[in-house]
C-alpha cells in the first residue's frame, strides 16, 4: 500500500458549544463557518453548514465525529464525513490556552475522512478510502489528507 496525497483542507471553526460533562465524557461542538481546500485536480471552499461533535474523555483524547460538505472551483459538491482521534496533550492544552496552533506530529491527530458525490468529475472519491493527519490552528484545523492506493 502506499499514501497517495490529494488535498490540503483548512476549516475555520466558531467557538464552540460547551454541553459540559455528561456519562460518555465531555461533549463539545464546533460549527465550520468556512474554510478552503486544495490537492491536485481539487480546489474551492467549505460551505458553513458542517460541524465537529467532539467527545473528550478523562484522559484527554477526544474522538472526532465531523461531517463538512466541499463546493469545488467548478462547481460540484462533495460531502465529507470522519472520525477520528484527537490527543490534547501539552502542546494542544498551550495552544488552546494561548489561541495559537500546533504542528502536525505534535500530537496524535487522525482522521479517516469518507467523500459522497453525485458528479461524475469526482466520483473516484466515492471509492476512495482516505486517512489525514490534522493540526490546530488559531480557530481552524488543517489537514492534509491522503488516498490509500495498490503499490
């Protein structure tokens, strides 16, 4: 098998809605209010309708469940769902803390991102399975995701 890289995506995220401590640990959520994405043979924006419910546990992983819908430069929607896993460990407590970001590999932060779309142009992503690795940034998250291929 070998990575094959198809985008960079950036998401600007609202601060999020606090639900507070509950029996599955704390649940936070973030609405996307924007963002970009770019790979070869894919560019255009994030539409503002997505979001991240993010589940934290007492140890300090989070488990990320997101769903963002794409409009390509030239038009077609692709809709985006994953989960993932999300360390805050001491680099992301600073970053938050601070408002700064990390760097991808400061903590452990993977996704495994699923694409929908009814255009022809892209209905490889339909048959594509993905994995990224994210990063923070100042009200956004970044992530470079990757096709798994045959060698």
């Amino acid at each position: 098998m070998k990575l094959e890289h198809i985008m960079t995506y950036h998401a600007d995220l609202a601060p999020p809605q606090v639900i507070g401590k509950t029996a599955f640990g704390t649940r936070q959520i973030f609405e996307v209010t924007g963002g970009s994405f770019e790979g070869p043979g894919l560019k255009g924006e994030i539409l503002t309708c997505g979001g991240d419910w993010l589940l934290t546990d007492d140890e300090g992983i989070g488990r990320l469940d997101v769903r963002a819908t794409f409009l390509t430069d030239d038009g077609a929607h692709i809709y985006m769902q994953y989960q993932g896993v999300l360390e805050l460990n001491e680099a992301a407590s600073t970053a938050l803390a601070q408002g700064g970001g990390t760097d991808y590999g400061d903590q452990y932060f993977m996704t495994q991102p699923r694409f929908e779309t009814g255009d022809e142009r892209y209905q490889w992503l339909n048959r594509t399975v993905a994995v990224a690795q994210g990063r923070m940034r100042p009200s956004a998250v970044e992530y470079e995701v990757y096709a798994c291929r045959n060698d």
